[in-house]
C-alpha cells in the first residue's frame, strides 16, 4: 500500500507563488479530490505530486508497504501525452516499456488496460486519426498500463462523452477500492467529484483553505464561499447562507 | 535492447518526418552524385553550358566524379537533414506536449535523451549506406559499369563524411531542448550552414567543425583538402561529443514548469 505525504509544498514561477505551503496526504485506497478555480494552483501541485516538477520547498514522502512492480506512480496531467504517428498499441507499449512493465508482460498489460478504458477494438489505429475523447482515454489508458499504486488525473474527463465519465469513475472507484491504490484526482465538476471522492480539499490562489464533504449537497456554493472567505470577501449576502466557518488548520 | 531505444527507435521508425527527410536525403545525394557526373561527360564531350558549369564542381569522369561529387553533396545534406531530425526529436515533445510522460519515470530521462540521439544517429548513419548504394545502383543503370576499387574507397569516405554531418547535427538537439521546440534549432542550423561559409570564404575552414567534412571530401579543391588540420578533425569529434553530453545532462535535469 502506498501513501503520499506532502508537507510545506512551495513552487513560484518568478515573482508568482503558484503554491504556497501546501500539505497534503493521499491515502491508499482513497480517492482524494483537489478542487479550486482557475488559476488556485492545482495543477502546478498535481505536477510537484507526480515528480514531473520540483518544489523549490516542502518534502514529499511516499511510503509504499508493498513491493511495487514497475513505477509506483501513474499520472494524467495537462493533455493526454500521445505519439501520432504510433498507433494505439504502440502508444501502450511504449508508456508500459518506459514504466519498467518488463517486456513479456507487455501485451497483457495493454490489452487489460486498453479493454478497461473501451479502446481494445481501436488498438491498430493510429493515435493521430482518434477523436479528442478517444485520445483522453489513451492518456488515462497510459496512465493505469503499469498497474500504479498512486494516481494523480488531472481533469481525466476532458473531453470525454457521458458514456467515457462513466467508464473513468467506475475506473477511479475500481482501482482505489478493489487495487488499493491511492488516487488523487483534480475536476471542476464537483458532482462529479461528489460521486468518487472520499475527501475534497480546497486548494485558492496556492494554498489549502479547507475541505469540503463529499456528501452534503450544494458543494459549489460552498466552494466559492470558502474561496471569497479567503479573499476577506462577505458573500453571504449573494449565497444567501453563511459560508461554512473556516477550519481552525488553514491547510490539511 | 532497453525500453528507451526500443521505444526511440520506434518513434523514428514511424514519423513521417524522419521517413520522407532520410528518404529523399538518400535519392537526392544519389540522383545528384551521377547526374552531375553525366552532366560533367556531357559537357566536356559537347560544350554543353550546364554540363561545363558541373564539371568545375566534379574532378574526373565516370566513377571517379560520382564518388567525388556524393561526398560533397552529403557532407551537406546530411548536416541540414540530421540537423533537422535531431532538433525534431527532442523538440516534439514540447510542441506535442509530450515531455510529461518521459519524466518521472523508471527509466531516467537521461537515457531517454540519449536514446534519441542514438536513435538518429543510427538512423542517418543507415540512409548514407543506402544513398551511397543507390548511388552505385543508379552509376550502373547509367551505364557506367561497375565501380573500381578506388571508387568504392571514396564513396565510402563520402558515407563517412554523412556521418560527420550528422556527429555535428546533435549540438541542434541540445538547442531545441534549452529552446523547448523545434524551431529555435532550426534557426540555430541555418545560422551555422551560413557561418560555415562565410568561414571558407575567409579562409578558416579547415578548423571550423561544420565545415571540415565538406573540405576533406574535396569541396574546396584538393588544396584545401590537404590543409584540413587534425586539430579541425578533432574538434568534429568534440563537438559532437561535446553536444551529447549537454542533451543528456539537460535531459536529467528537466521537469514541467
């Protein structure tokens, strides 16, 4: 089982601190939403959490119990990474080859996480000939090919139809459940969130500014209170509800 | 084979872009080497205007003139179209946005760096072969008979020389990693191919590393040949070395900011 402990995650892009003091756990077998308006500093964290971007302070600590096979982490970060000019299966092959998926493994590995992701019948095709849905589950299907225990999805249902959310939140459940796996995962579809998510921490201008629960309704509202509340700005007025208090701990 | 020339490999073995550069490099060097021969014959035998005008640029006739004018063409081209491969290579991955899946990896990026410059390498040093066999295959169509052994030694210095374009083509790779794209790399090509000459013409070629593989297969006469110093072949080598070395350190050091 693996668990990723972040603690004090700074990251600034010249004068602009995209994340500012960030403390996070991802426990295994959970899946841990991280939710913010645009520009809050998710991705640039997610980034700093896959080990795709260094923080210039903080520790990150992954503490695996299990022997793991391969790359422990699989990430979907930005855009779905796809060579155009390899087909599907090759695509595949090579996310499962660079993730150390020792080569007579390799077509199993494919196959199973082609056929979870409903794109086994376009493994021949080239990936620069798919639609922008199918490309996204190439991405996520790169993502899950080396069998991780920690995964970090940013956005993983851009651009895809009602019948692909379906196939990637049964997917983010399956593997966080039944695999063990710890899953974080960023969205701005909060319902969506709200189906899948074990916990939702509220990431605003760079640092954390609460949590929300999963189960209580209105998780919008309470999204853009907690943001205003961090920005010393009353909204009660407009929500026409308090805006939930403030946790004592700014960060989690 | 490791994980990361298997996949480089398959990469350059799939792109457009590497298939149609390294195929045309190879029939262009080809066509050009016996047609400038046929055309040096022609001229010498029947004044032609266009046949006197090559003959200056190609000593000798038959074999003699094809072998020597497939060393200048490819001590070029292979410069110019590797160049392009190798700025291609790493500078996709920016402008694909790729570069997130090769980082965090088991297999270290460094490997993957020189994985690609390997790839290319492998890649062009394999299209010379083939262009300096197409070559013989086109001189014999033309009705040329069969090569001497002479003629076969200095086609062979020719697909030496492409590989000495294509050993100075990799400072273009580190230049679109630092530049995060293609582009700047080309650019950098271009300004080197025009630096190059200005050099030759001033009189230094025969240490400047771009320019040495065209001197030693005769492109500025026998003369200037002769006047190519080890230390400009060393530095060929250098800065070949020199530029890989940089990928790779660059490579181990990116991330996705």
């Amino acid at each position: 089982m693996t668990t990723l402990e972040a603690r004090g995650l700074v990251r600034r892009f010249g004068e602009v601190t995209a994340v500012d003091g960030v403390d996070l756990d991802v426990a295994a077998g959970q899946v841990h939403a991280l939710v913010g308006l645009n520009g809050s500093g998710k991705t640039t964290l997610l980034r700093m959490l896959a080990g795709v971007l260094r923080p210039d302070a903080g520790v990150l600590r992954l503490r695996s119990g299990a022997e793991p096979s391969g790359a422990v982490i699989g990430h979907l970060i930005d855009v779905p990474a796809a060579y155009a000019e390899l087909t599907v299966e090759q695509n595949l092959s090579s996310a499962a080859l660079l993730r150390a998926v020792p080569r007579a493994l390799v077509p199993r590995a494919v196959s199973r996480a082609a056929t979870a992701l409903g794109i086994a019948d376009l493994l021949t095709r080239r990936a620069g000939g798919l639609s922008l849905g199918n490309r996204q589950r190439l991405g996520l299907a790169a993502a899950l090919v080396h069998d991780p225990q920690l995964l970090v999805l940013d956005e993983p249902t851009n651009g895809l139809d009602p019948a692909g959310v379906l196939v990637v939140r049964r997917l983010v459940v399956e593997r966080a459940r039944t695999a063990g796996c710890a899953v974080l995962v960023s969205s701005h579809h909060l319902d969506e969130l709200a189906r899948i998510a074990d916990r939702i921490t509220v990431l605003h201008r760079g640092r954390v500014v609460g949590r929300l629960d999963p189960r209580t309704p209105d998780l919008e509202v309470q999204l853009f209170a907690m943001a205003a509340r961090a920005d010393g700005i009353d909204v009660t007025a407009e929500l026409g509800r308090p805006a939930p208090a403030r946790k004592p701990e700014a960060r989690s | 084979m490791s994980p990361a020339w298997t996949v480089e490999l398959l990469k350059v073995r799939r792109s457009p872009v590497a298939r149609t550069a390294f195929g045309a490099m190879a029939v262009i060097a080809a066509f050009f080497s016996v047609g400038a021969a046929l055309l040096a014959a022609r001229g010498t035998a029947e004044g032609s205007l266009a046949g006197a005008k090559v003959a200056a640029m190609v000593e000798g006739v038959g074999w003699s003139a094809v072998s020597g004018a497939f060393g200048q063409i490819v001590s070029v081209l292979w410069l110019l179209g590797t160049g392009v491969i190798a700025a291609w290579s790493c500078g996709r991955e920016y402008s694909d946005r790729t570069l997130g899946q090769l980082l965090a990896l088991p297999t270290p990026s460094s490997r993957i760096a020189a994985a690609k410059l390997g790839s290319v390498m492998l890649a062009s040093s394999t299209a010379a072969v083939g262009a300096a066999l197409l070559t013989l295959v086109g001189g014999v169509v033309a009705g040329m008979g069969l090569p001497g052994s002479g003629d076969l030694q200095t086609l062979g210095t020719g697909v030496l020389a492409g590989v000495a374009g294509a050993w100075l083509a990799l400072p273009f790779a580190w230049v679109a990693t630092v530049g995060r794209g293609y582009l700047p790399a080309v650019g950098a090509l271009l300004g080197i191919v025009m630096v190059s000459q200005v050099v030759v013409l001033l009189g230094g070629g025969s240490w400047f590393p771009w320019a040495v593989p065209s001197l030693l297969v005769g492109a500025g006469g026998a003369e200037a040949a002769a006047d190519v110093s080890g230390l400009g072949v060393a530095l060929v080598v250098s800065v070949g070395a020199a530029a890989w070395a940089s990928t790779v350190r660059t490579w181990s050091r990116l991330q996705l900011d």
